[in-house]
C-alpha cells in the first residue's frame, strides 16, 4: 500500500495544474489570415520557409512542392519557397493550393510533416494511394506586405527570427496576433513581413 504525505500531495496538484496552464496557454500553433471573398487582395506572392528534415537540392524541393527551380532560393538551413497565396470563394483563409499524388502509407500527419507542417490537414478525407489530390499549405496575403510563412524551431525566439528576416520585432508581434511575443513555441506558424514594407494586423 502506498500512502503520499500531505506535502507530496500539495505537489503533485500544483504540479497537475502547472502542466494544465501549460497546455491551455499553448493553445497557438497556426493563426491562419482571415479572407472572404471581399478581402483586398484576393492573392499575391508570398514565400515559405522550408526547413527539410533530410538534405534536399533545389531541383528536388522544387519538385515536392510542384514549382520551377527558380522559385526557390537557399537559405543557411533550409529553402525559401515562393507561391501563389490565393483566397478561394470556398475558403476562409489564405492558402496555396497544390495538386500532390498520395504515396502508399501516407496519413495526414505524415504528408503535413512533408511539406514543413505548413498543410492544413483535411482527416475527414481518406488519403488512397496514387489518387491525386488538392493541397492546402497555409501563406499570408496583405495590401501592402509581402508576408514569409515560417515555422518556429526549437531555440527560437521571436527576436532571432526578426533578426534573420531583417523583420521589426513589435510589428511582427501584432501581424501574428501575438499578446506575448514571448511566447511561441517549436511547431508554432508564424508569418513574417518582409522588410522596408508596412503591415496590417490580424484582428
């Protein structure tokens, strides 16, 4: 039999409810850009910062992600990927779209994985082997930005990714709706206004 004294007990629950806070105020992870079919503008150029888990060339990350070579750029860990961010009368957010062919094995998890977590994943519909597909990978649109979407690694800080992306640290805070910009995580999406330009805020 094992008894906890009161000492352990009052531990263990602040313990509990510290894991609990944790995951409540990690509830970010993508705050996609709203659009209708009335937003301003309806698609633009837009980039994302892919980060490939293996080596890849240029010629084959241009492959995986259906555009020509010099669409893509390197960059000192990964890819810059330019796109074509749209808002479809059937969607509420800015997206790319690309048509990709289902692989035996495939889940959602692992095709999102693929593509750096940029894809909005779709579990309602089955994944079925060489049928082809359309996907959705999250980008940015804005009247008067040019917007990088860029997925948070670990180490970050949001002031390191400015820095990189020679982007104000407090205006990227308010693109990206953030009350804390502090507060980000590995895995989080975030998108980066490129520099010397102004930018809206998400509302």
């Amino acid at each position: 039999m094992c008894f906890l004294d009161s000492g352990n007990k009052v531990f263990h629950i602040v313990f509990v409810i510290s894991i609990s806070f944790l995951c409540v105020c990690h509830s970010f992870q993508v705050k996609a850009i709203p659009c209708n079919v009335s937003s301003s503008p309806q698609s633009c150029r837009a980039s994302l910062y892919y980060n490939p888990k293996t080596t890849k060339t240029i010629e084959e990350t241009a492959s995986l992600f259906n555009v020509r070579s010099n669409l893509v750029n390197r960059t000192v860990d990964g890819f810059l990927v330019s796109i074509n961010c749209s808002c479809l009368p059937d969607h509420d957010e800015y997206t790319w779209h690309m048509d990709y062919t289902v692989l035996n094995g495939d889940t959602w998890e692992k095709v999102s994985s693929k593509f750096g977590s940029f894809l909005v994943e779709k579990p309602d519909k089955s994944l079925i082997p060489s049928h082809v597909v359309t996907l959705d990978l999250v980008c940015g649109c804005s009247e008067s930005n040019d917007l990088v979407t860029y997925k948070v690694e670990a180490g970050d800080t949001l002031f390191t990714i400015c820095s990189r992306f020679k982007a104000d640290v407090d205006m990227t805070g308010k693109l990206n709706g953030l009350d804390n910009p502090d507060l980000i995580h590995a895995g989080d999406v975030i998108f980066i206004p490129e520099q010397g330009k102004k930018i809206i805020t998400l509302t």
